[in-house]
C-alpha cells in the first residue's frame, strides 16, 4: 500500500484510487533509437492516456508536455517512485 503524496500532478496523488483519472507511461530507450520522434528523448518514450480515449496519446511532445512535471526528479532518471511501492527498494 501506497501513502497519497502531493506531486506536480496535483494533491493528495496516490496510485491506489478506485477511480482512473489518467495513466502517464515512459518505456525505458537506452539507445536513443527514436531521435526524431518528438515522444522520445531522454532515455525515455512518454505517453498520456485518458479513461475516454485509452487509443490515443494526448502528450503530441515530451519536451512540452512532460517533462516540466518530471523535473522534481530529474535526478531519478525522471522517475516517481515515491508513490509506486512495486518500484521501491524496500
């Protein structure tokens, strides 16, 4: 189980609420393999899906759409864990 945290994404963020609001996927490229993707860069793909379009990527630019939520923790590897206990090391 998962304390709620505040994050760039608002208040009171937990991973363990009954209602989806929104998923935010990164998969991992450490090759760099899609330089001219404006999704990719990094070292990471980004995504943004909604409950009512699950189909569709919202973020259309990782630098403009992502990113300055994910600079709290640049230092991570732009990674939250604090509020996925699958990621933690405990």
């Amino acid at each position: 189980m998962s304390n709620a945290g505040s994050y760039t994404t608002g208040a009171g963020v937990s991973y363990a609420t009954k209602d989806v609001k929104q998923w935010f996927v990164m998969i991992k490229d450490v090759k760099g393999r899609f330089a001219d993707n404006p999704l990719w860069g990094d070292g990471w793909g980004w995504a943004l899906y909604k409950p009512e379009d699950k189909d569709k990527n919202l973020a259309t630019n990782y630098k403009t759409d992502c990113l300055s939520c994910h600079k709290p923790v640049e230092h991570k590897d732009w990674i939250y864990t604090e509020a996925y206990p699958t990621l933690s090391k405990e």
